[in-house]
C-alpha cells in the first residue's frame, strides 16, 4: 500500500479541479487530499507533501498566493509539485520563459502528443490524445537558456505540451489529464508519483 | 416543522390540456410537462395544485405565517423528516434561478445583479400532486394532508369535459431587446477577446426581450405547447406572475442514489428533405466547432458532478447523441455518476449555475456575462423541477421560457461563445431559436428581429 501523503490542490477558481482530484485520487486512494482557493492563507499552515496546481482562467501572474508560496515553501522544502495547463505556465513563467499567445488556441479539442518515452511518459504510446484547453502557451525557442527542459511537444506543432525542472522536483502539462478526452491520464499521473514522491 | 401525511389515489380518465392549463391558473399551480410526441415511458406530466408551503429567497410562508429562513436548509430540514423511499411523487417543486449563482459562490465574486420581478428562488409544497405518465389515462393523485388548516379546493373541474380555449388572432407589441444587434455583436467579439486572452474557453451571452401582449397566459401556454416537442416544459403560475417553459434540456436528474446530467449544445433546423437532414445529422455529428463546445461543457459537468459523486464513478454515457425534435435536431451527451450526498444544498453548491448556459471556466465566465450583459437574468437559464418523497428528483435548464406579468412579457435569447464563432451568426442564432416564442405570442415585425426568420 501507499504510505499516506499530503495533497494539497491549489485551487485557481477552475472548473475542472475536481476532475483533477478524482482522476489523482483513483491513482492513490489513500493520500489525504485538501482543496485549497489560490488566495486562501491557509496554504502557508497546511503541512503538505505534494502541491498539484490546477488549470484556471487568466495569466500565470494571475494565480493568487502561488508565487509567493513558491518562494517560501515549495523551493526551500523541494515539495514535488505538478502543474496543469496555467500551472505549466506558471512554471514557465516563474522561470523566465516567455508566455505568449498560442500559435493556434484550441479549447475542448484533443491532439497528439510527442514525447520522449521517459519520465511520466514512460511506457505511454507515442501520439497519444489529449485534450487542450489553452490559448497561451510557453515559447518554445525560449526554454533551453532556463532551468526548464521539455518532455512533449503537440505533433506537427511546435507548442510544448510537457515540462519539467532540470534539477528539482516541478512537472507541468499543458494538456489536461483529467479530461474525458484524453488518453493515459491515470498512467502520466501515476508515473509522476512513482519518480517523485516515491511510491 | 411539519410531517405530511400522504393519501394516493389511482385513477383512469382522460385529463384536457385545456382544463390543466385553467387549473393551474385558478389554484396557483404549477404543471411540468412534455408534450405527446414523446413516447411514454420515461415520461410523465406532473400537476401541483394549491400550494400550502411557499419558500422563497428569504422566508418560508404557510397559513398567512411568514417565517424568515434559509431556503436550502429548510428544504432539506423537510425533506430529513418526510422522507419515504416507498413515495416516487413529489414533495417540492420549484425553481432557482440564474441569479440564485451569488448565493452559492463566496462573496464578494459576483456583482449580485438580480431581476425584481421574480424571486431568485422560489419552492412550494402542494394540496394536490397528479401525475400522469405520457401517452397514457393511468393517473396518480395524490393528496397532501397538512397538520394546520388552509384553504382547500375542489378538483372535479379538471376531469370534467374539456374546456374550450378560444385561440385569437391577437398581438404582442415589441418594447426593447436588453442589447441591440450592435451591442450583442460588439459583446460576442469582446467575449472572444477574454478567450484569447486566455481568460475563459467559452461563455453564454443572452440579450432579454421585452413586450406587451394581449394574449392571456393560459393562450400562450397553450400555443406554446403545440409549437413544438417539449420535453422539459414548465406552466407555472407565482405570486400572479407566469412562467412557461418550453425546454428541450435536461439539468440534472437523481434515481436511486445516481445523478444524470445531460447538456446540450449545437442545433440544426430539420428541413423536409430527409437527405438533407442525414447530411446536415452527419455535418453536425462531425462538426469541430459543436463538438469542441459540447467536450468543454462534458468535462464542466464532470467536474460539478465529481464535488458530490463517489471517487471514479462519475462517466460519460453518451457523447455526442443526436435527440431529434420536431423542427431541430440537437447534440447532446449524458454523464452519469453515484452520489456521495443526498443533501439539496451540496447538490444546487456544486452545480449551481448549470455549464452549458454560463461558461467555462465557470466562475470567470459568469462574471464576464455579468459585465457584458448588464441586468440578472431572473429564473431565466436556471432550474425548474421537483424532489420526490423518496429524494428522487429531476431538474431542467430554463432556457425557452417566457415571463409574464401583467401583460409584460419577456424572454431571454441567446448562445455560447467560443473562438471558433461568428459574431453575426450568433446574433441571427438568437432569432432562430426564438422562432416558436416569436410566433406563439405574435410579435409584431421589428427588422433586426424577424429578417432571418423568412424561410
């Protein structure tokens, strides 16, 4: 069984987060979950071991407390931390990449996905579907001077879809996988549990 | 707080849409219907008549008592203490509105705009409840018996023989749209600003139109009954307003501890050539625009449904599915799920307002058709349904639905917003889906509102 760990899901007034915490709590029942808004204060006092950020409307600047939670917490502490569309771009954005408006927005449509069979995309099929709902993205051309490095790319379009840090513990997908239209959501999460968190 | 004692009678008789209609309007009932050509089954006409407990936004009344209260919790405090599984009839029907969205979100989110004419909430518990399954003279009443006195009624009149309702060649006088053509263009173009900016995937702008009518509301139920297949439909009669909805959309509905919920989005009108409608069936079933849309709302019902339903038992059942009316056809998916709560108030606090008439991300989205709409929307886009002694209960979206007050008359088009649409296209939408309430109340001509309407 899994040891108990600490979810803490920050919350960017979206609509999809509960998707986001049934899809992660069908992968580990047996985590303890807390839901949290992105301005509640409370995030400073809950004592967590993992932080998903969820998608939501706006820029990655527009995300409440989450920069600053960085700077305190999730740096210092290393907590391993996955982000979902805004959370991708929040990461993006903290490292200095640029965020700009996506070379085609797409809002309920499911694309393939290009990766490198490694990290959470381990043992998932190349071209796999996802669904995306965004219509900024990180620049691609950008990432290689930060900190940041890719995992996937949308086919036949140069648009990151997966990142991760070169050294600490932070993940982001651009795609969604808590939607009904995506494959393999379960195992991406899954993957990213069992290198970061350790079981 | 009350127990209600509960007295069922079978019967078998034909019930008059005429002598329902009056009923209705006399004993301040309320009369959830679908209309014939739909088959019977699944179902059912429900009738409440002399409503003996009223709740609205603030205060539950009963008896000439009025006593402030909170309207979910009292519901719930009833439906703790009348419970019954073996009761498949309704204990409540009523609505929420759209505008009831400020109650269930934190404050401070939205700007709180309201419509004055009808409460933002408003339940009743009735004398009477008649349910009779479609198609069909095999008839439930049921009688509520109270433990205080009230004001009793007689119900022979609704199975004598049918009253005439004397249809008119009568008008409705155009007074404003909430939005001129120029304005719900401009707005249509800003909301696809907000997408780009990457504020919200998708958003439904309304525009409301006003009028006066010399039609009695009785006529316009009954004209509006026959203009169309109504599923979802709704003649309800509060505090002397009316309320007439002609629905093709299911909210959500509870049986047996699972919730359904079933959105719609994408309408073709049916031509009488049945190779183009199996071509424009096939456009529709493929077309990129209704599908992204309707997937945006799918995942937005996940979610909401999620908040209340056990860990990995929420699924799409259906999607996409074509329902067939009888002048459009529809696309529309089903999502399923077992609820971890049967508390009123967690259900209306996660679902509350519905996806497919506010936006996504829902909270931005609502809060962008508040700047850009400028008014509350009334009971309009809310909630019209009933909850069962047994805690069943089934739930439609007000969309097609006419107000009217005092010879004022007033309805709501509109549609969703997303990258893909063209400003001028949705305006014309609006009219097009407005065609049966246009017709139904004979409004008279205003150029930017019928031109399109020309076959």
């Amino acid at each position: 069984m899994n040891a108990n760990k600490k979810i803490l899901i920050f919350d960017n007034y979206d609509s999809f987060t509960y998707n986001l915490y049934n899809l992660i709590k069908s992968v580990r029942p047996n985590y303890t979950y807390q839901i949290l808004r992105n301005n509640n204060k409370q995030i400073f006092i809950y004592d967590f071991d993992v932080l998903i950020i969820s998608p939501g409307p706006m820029t990655p600047d527009k995300t409440g407390l989450l920069k600053d939670l960085f700077i305190k917490k999730i740096i210092p502490d290393k907590i391993p931390t996955l982000g979902i569309c805004l959370g991708l771009q929040f990461l993006g954005y903290f490292y200095n990449t640029l965020v700009t408006k996506s070379k085609q927005a797409k809002h309920g449509i499911a694309v393939n996905i290009n990766h490198f069979n490694k990290n959470i995309f381990d043992k998932i099929p190349n071209n796999f579907k996802a669904a995306r709902y965004n219509s900024l993205e990180i620049d691609i051309n950008n990432i290689n001077k930060t900190e940041l490095e890719i995992l996937a790319t949308e086919q036949n379009q140069n648009s990151v879809m997966a990142l991760k840090h070169k050294t600490l513990p932070f993940v982001g997908l651009q795609f969604h996988p808590e939607s009904f239209l995506t494959q393999y959501g379960d195992i991406i999460i899954n993957n990213f549990f069992k290198i970061y968190v350790g079981n | 707080m009350w127990e209600i004692n509960t007295e069922i009678k079978q019967i078998n008789t034909k019930i008059y849409l005429e002598n329902i209609l009056t009923a209705v309007d006399k004993y301040n009932g309320v009369f959830l219907f679908t209309t014939d050509d739909f088959e019977s089954g699944n179902h059912k006409n429900i009738i409440g008549l002399n409503p003996i407990i009223n709740i609205n936004n603030s205060a539950i009344s009963y008896s000439n008592k009025s006593l402030s209260a909170n309207p979910l919790q009292i519901i719930d405090d009833i439906i703790n203490l009348n419970k019954d599984d073996k009761l498949n009839f309704p204990l409540l029907i009523g609505y929420l509105s759209y505008d009831y969205k400020n109650e269930v979100e934190e404050k401070g989110l939205y700007k709180n705009l309201k419509s004055d004419i009808f409460p933002d909430l408003y339940f009743s518990i009735y004398e009477y409840y008649i349910i009779i399954p479609n198609n069909s003279e095999n008839i439930k009443i049921v009688q509520l018996h109270f433990p205080f006195s009230h004001k009793k009624i007689d119900l022979n009149p609704l199975f004598k023989t049918k009253i005439k309702i004397n249809i008119q060649n009568k008008v409705t006088s155009y007074i404003s749209s909430s939005l001129s053509k120029n304005e719900f263009i401009k707005n249509v173009n800003q909301i696809k600003n907000y997408i780009k900016k990457g504020d919200i995937y998708q958003a439904n702008l309304t525009r409301e139109i006003t009028g006066k009518t010399e039609y009695s509301p009785i006529e316009i139920a009954y004209k509006l009954y026959h203009s169309n297949s109504i599923e979802f439909g709704v003649f309800a009669k509060i505090e002397n307003k009316y309320l007439i909805s002609t629905s093709p959309e299911r909210f959500f509905k509870i049986s047996n501890n699972k919730i359904t919920t079933s959105p719609i989005k994408g309408t073709i009108f049916k031509s009488k050539n049945d190779d183009v409608n199996k071509k424009n069936i096939n456009e529709l079933l493929n077309s990129k625009k209704e599908l992204a849309e309707l997937s945006m709302i799918v995942d937005l019902l996940r979610n909401d449904i999620n908040k209340i339903c056990t860990t990995n038992s929420v699924n799409v059942i259906k999607f996409p599915e074509i329902k067939e009316l009888i002048n459009v056809y529809h696309l529309y998916s089903d999502i399923e799920g077992q609820l971890s709560t049967k508390k009123f108030k967690d259900i209306v606090k996660a679902l509350f307002p519905g996806g497919s008439i506010s936006g996504c991300p829902k909270i931005r989205a609502c809060q962008i058709i508040e700047e850009l709409e400028k008014q509350g929307r009334g009971p309009y886009t809310g909630s019209y349904g009933y909850i069962n002694f047994n805690q069943d209960m089934d739930f439609n979206i007000l969309i097609r639905t006419l107000f009217y007050h005092n010879k004022n008359i007033s309805f709501n088009v509109g549609g969703g917003i997303t990258l893909l649409s063209n400003a001028v296209d949705e305006y014309e939408e609006t009219i097009f889906k407005a065609k049966n309430i246009y017709s139904a109340i004979n409004m008279e001509q205003i150029y930017d509102e019928t031109y399109c309407l020309k076959d």
